[in-house]
C-alpha cells in the first residue's frame, strides 16, 4: 500500500473530514478567549469533558455527547464563578481542571474500562471515528460557525470591553454564557481529533501565529482559521504518511505542526513590531528652540537607510540617538 | 440646589448605592440638564467612579431614583442614547485590532443581530474618528498608538453610536499634553453640536473653558454643585454651598471641617 492509497481508505476520508472541521471551528471560538484573556479556559472545559466522557462509557451511552453535556455544565458554572468574582479566574478555573481530570480517571475505573479506553479521548483518535462522529461533528462545526460569525459585532464588543458593551444595551452576561457553550462544544468537537489534553492548543496556537503577522481582530480570526486547518489536515497527512514507518499518532503531530508555524512566524512578528514601535510618529510639541546640526557630512534622504518617522508636517531622520529634520540647507536637531 | 427637570438626562433623586453591602453613595442629588458639560471632582474613593456606574446602570441603587430622559433606569431601554467611556488604560484587548474596527464596536447598540453593517454605521464611524482628529489612524492597530490617542480611540468609540448624552470616566487619566488638548478639542466639536456631558475628572487642564458646572464629591456625598472648579480649589473646597453665588476666586483657603450637619442643613434650605 502507497501513501495515496491511504486516502482512498473510509476511516481516513472521515479522519480528513473531522480534521478539517476541527481546524475551522476551534480558531473560531479560541479567538475570543484569546481577546478576553482567557486562553486557558478551553484547557479547563476539556478537562472537565473528561468526565463527561466517563459518564458516557458508565452509562454505556455515547461518551461525544455526555462530554457536551459534562463540558457546557462545566463552563456555565466556570464563567458563573468568573462573573461572581469570588474566585479568581485562574483559580476557579485550576479547581475544575483538578475535579474534572479525577472525577474522568475515578468514573472511567467504575465502569470497569481501562487507561486505554480513556487514552483514545484523552490523546484523540482519528482513527476510530465513526460515520455518525462525522455527522455530529459536522452540525456541531456549523453552529459554532454560525453564531461566531453571525455575531461577530456583538461578540467582539462584548469581548474586548464588558462594561462598554452593557451600557450600550447588550445582555453581557447571555454572550459570555455563549462564548462558554461555544467553547465546550467546540472542544467535543475537537475531542476526537487532538484529545481533550491537547485541545485547547488547537483554539489558542493558532490564533497566536496569526496575530504575529496581523493587524485588524478580522484578519486574526481568519488567519487563526486557515492555520487551524492547514495545521489539523497537514498534521494528519503527515503522520499517515510517518507511519509507515514508526507509530506516529494525529493529535500530537497536529499541535506541533501548529507550535511549528508559530514558531516560524514569530520572528516576523518580533520585526514587524519592532518596526512599528520605531516608525510611529513623534509627538508634536510646540515652543522647543530652533538648534541645528552642525556640519553634516551625510545627505538623508528616501533611501538613505535611516528610519524617516512622521513629525507633524515632516520627517525626522532618526540615526544614532538624533533626530534630524530638513530645514533649507541644513538639519535642525528635533 | 438643582432645579429638578422630570425629563433632563439625568436626575438623581437621593440615590444611595451600596458596594458589597457597604453604602458608597449617600442621599445623593444631582441633574444634568440637556446641553450642559458637568465635571464630577473629588479625591480617589470619594464615589465619583461609583456614581458614574449607578447612572450607566453598571451597579444597581438601593434607594432614591436614578432617571435618564426622564425615564427611570430600572424601565429605560433606550441605551443607545446614552455614550459611556469607561475608565480604562488601553483600548487593546488580547487579540490585535484595528482603531476602525474598536471605534465601529461602538455601534453594537443600534446594529441589529446578524445583519451586516449598513451605510449609517459606517457614516457614523467615520464622522466619530473626525471629531476625534484620529482618520489617519483608523487602520492602525489600537496598541500601536499612545495612551492619549486610545483614550480618543475609546471617545471615538462611544460617540459612533450617536448618543444624546456621553457619560466620561477619568478620559484624562495618564495622558499627556498634546493629547489633553486633542480631547479638550473633540469635546468642544461635541458641546457645540449641543451634546450634554458628565465628565469625571482628575484633571481638567485644557478642558477648563468648555465646562458650565462642577460638582465635588466627598466621602460619596455631594460637597459643591455650582460655578466650575479646578481640580485644585475643588480638592479645598468643603463650605462652597453655603455661598453658593460666588466663584472660585472668592474661596478663603482656610482648611474647613465637613460635617453631616453642614448638608442637612443644605437640605433643609
């Protein structure tokens, strides 16, 4: 069997579906968290999942849809115990992250299931998904779409200043209940691609490559989505293709492929704001003595290679601690 | 003191607001009429951040009646009358955004769910940045820009949504000269065009000239409520109301004790 002949295989057409699905969906959502600050939290509800997952094996009912119930509970309470301020954030959410990983392990051993049965959630399994796991995963991408995209206005206004957003008249506390339930679904989405463990990597590392480079929230959310699925198809195509050789599993090759192109856009963005912070324009002071250079013997100009930042009506020339201004024939000291 | 307009943008008719169970606000009468630019005054903890969210509707009151338009807050639904620049040092949240994209938030209150922005909104924006001298900014990112620009930034955001009222908290904090005066400048394009605004400030600077009263708040309650105030006769002002008539320039400077008694008898009068 070659490569392409993998692809013409079910489980792997399914395993691309969900990949690519997962890749859109959890950006989206991560996006969000990222602006309000709270990146970790998708860390938490997947924990949280974990017993969710746990009840469904001791149930015997399907483990992806007690882990929506287990996680949406879950993030209700994190964001009531949040909005309360009782708790702080990190704190409220440290708690559940502990009761949800133990109550998983401790329900999972009542069931009389295994480490391996647990690991196949904890870790993803691609592999295994069913044509049901597809269809669910599809409804579930699409409404997570839907209402991130819908309301992107309200969700960012919400997102970036609460106490702006209430006053001008929007039920502050219903969109961060959404934001929540948005969260917890989407990483039952995720669950069968990367695992509960490595979930939040998918909402968080990409939305970190891509505000390296971007400028606007839009382009953000966009270019976080297109990293996600280059990011979950990529990672999954290439450990197929690994393991021909050694046993490669998906989800962990999806966040380091994810983790990889963060790193390679990092330096960008460490140029691109260093860039920024030295072409921004000086203030405009009125009344500081005219004082000119004395003989210069450099001629600034377009192309002379030293930074030409906006001062009022004109540049400064900006080399090795002065700022040079055009005045006639000479440079005045700005 | 206050004539009391039933329909003036604001009324507080002895409000009383309690954080966590402790009252902050006591018995506290205040009326911005329509076209008026108030400046609240008074040292860190003496309520005036507190009443500045009683009348946005951030923190609820216990006693009295908060009314806006004549309307009592617990009722009025109309929020997109009323513009509010919370107290904030940057307008930047975790996820890069540009000064168009922050400033067109401001429209949230008027924008109906999953409808894309329309040519108004876009009007709106474009003439809030003007008013704020920042359209050669708009498509920088917010953090790129200094703490007085994003204060603008924050203004600009509250005016795109057309209020009738814009309610200011401490937009002056930490911001330096040149951007005082830029700000002192979009709030005079607005008190022209008749916007009435409630200003709490820590310095007034620049803004001096565009204000018609000030009130000083102290220990949650109304000290002064008269002629304008700089920041540095308010901070030794405690016996003003009692000659109410005459302006700053006739204050003694002699340190006065406040007692409750001195605003009973206010009241009484």
């Amino acid at each position: 069997m070659t490569f392409w002949d993998l692809f013409s295989l079910g489980f792997m057409q399914r395993a691309l579906i969900a990949a690519l699905l997962t890749g859109l969906a959890a950006p989206a959502i991560g996006t969000f968290l990222v602006q309000r600050r709270l990146a970790l939290l998708g860390d938490g509800i997947g924990h949280v999942a974990v017993t969710g997952v746990a009840i469904g094996l001791l149930t015997g009912t399907s483990p992806t849809w007690t882990a929506v119930v287990v996680a949406v509970l879950g993030a209700v309470l994190m964001e009531l115990i949040r909005e309360r301020g009782h708790t702080n954030g990190d704190v409220a959410l440290a708690l559940l992250f502990y009761g949800g990983l133990a109550g998983g392990v401790l329900i999972t051993g009542i069931a009389g299931e295994g480490a391996a049965t647990l690991q196949a959630f904890l870790f993803g399994s691609l592999n295994a998904i069913s044509v049901g796991d597809v269809w669910s995963t599809i409804v579930l991408t699409v409404v997570v779409l839907t209402v991130t995209l819908g309301l992107l206005p309200q969700l960012f206004a919400v997102a970036s200043d609460p106490d702006f957003a209430r006053v001008a008249g929007l039920r502050v506390r219903t969109y961060n209940l959404l934001i929540a339930v948005l969260a917890a679904v989407s990483i039952t989405v995720a669950m069968r691609t990367v695992g509960l463990l490595l979930v939040s990597a998918l909402m968080v590392v990409p939305v970190a490559t891509s505000q390296q480079v971007a400028r606007s929230f839009r382009t953000t959310l966009a270019g976080a989505m297109l990293v996600g699925c280059v990011a979950a198809v990529g990672g999954l195509v290439l450990s197929a293709a690994l393991s021909f050789r050694v046993t490669v599993a998906p989800g962990p090759t999806i966040v380091l492929l994810a983790l990889a192109m963060f790193t390679a856009t990092w330096p960008l963005g460490v140029w691109l704001r260093r860039r920024s912070r030295l072409m921004a324009p000086f203030p405009e002071v009125t009344a500081t003595p005219h004082r000119s250079t004395v003989e210069h013997p450099h001629e600034h100009g377009e192309a002379c290679g030293h930074p030409a930042v906006p001062h009022g009506d004109h540049v400064d020339y900006v080399h090795d601690g002065h700022r040079h201004a055009v005045h006639g024939e000479h440079y005045d000291e700005h | 003191m206050t004539t009391s307009d039933p329909s003036a943008p604001v009324v507080l008719d002895q409000v009383s607001v309690p954080i966590g169970g402790r009252p902050v606000l006591r018995d506290v009468d205040l009326t911005v009429r329509s076209g008026e630019v108030v400046t609240l005054l008074g040292p860190n903890g003496s309520g005036k951040s507190t009443l500045v969210r009683a009348v946005t509707g951030l923190l609820p009151h216990t006693r009295g009646t908060v009314r806006l338009f004549g309307t009592p807050i617990e009722q009025f639904r109309d929020w997109p009358r009323l513009g509010f620049v919370p107290q904030r040092s940057s307008a930047a949240g975790g996820v890069p955004a540009t000064v168009r994209e922050v400033v067109a938030s401001g429209r949230v209150g008027r924008r109906r769910l999953l409808r894309p922005s329309g040519a108004a909104d876009r009007v709106a924006v474009e003439s809030a940045l003007e008013v704020v001298g920042l359209v050669d900014r708009a498509s920088y990112g917010v953090s790129q820009l200094s703490g007085g620009q994003q204060q603008r930034v924050l203004i600009a955001r509250a005016l795109a949504g057309e209020p009738d009222l814009l309610v200011l908290d401490e937009p002056t904090a930490g911001v330096d000269l040149p951007n005082q005066q830029a700000l002192a400048d979009a709030l005079g394009r607005l008190k022209a065009r008749g916007a009435t605004i409630l200003l709490v400030a820590h310095e007034i600077g620049p803004m001096m000239p565009l204000i018609d009263r000030s009130v000083v708040m102290r220990d949650g309650r109304v000290a002064y409520d008269g002629p304008p105030l700089t920041q540095e006769v308010a901070s030794h002002t405690h016996h003003a109301h009692d000659h109410p008539a005459d302006g700053p320039g006739s204050h003694d400077h002699v340190p006065h004790v406040a007692s409750p008694l001195d605003f009973e008898r206010r009241n009484r009068s």
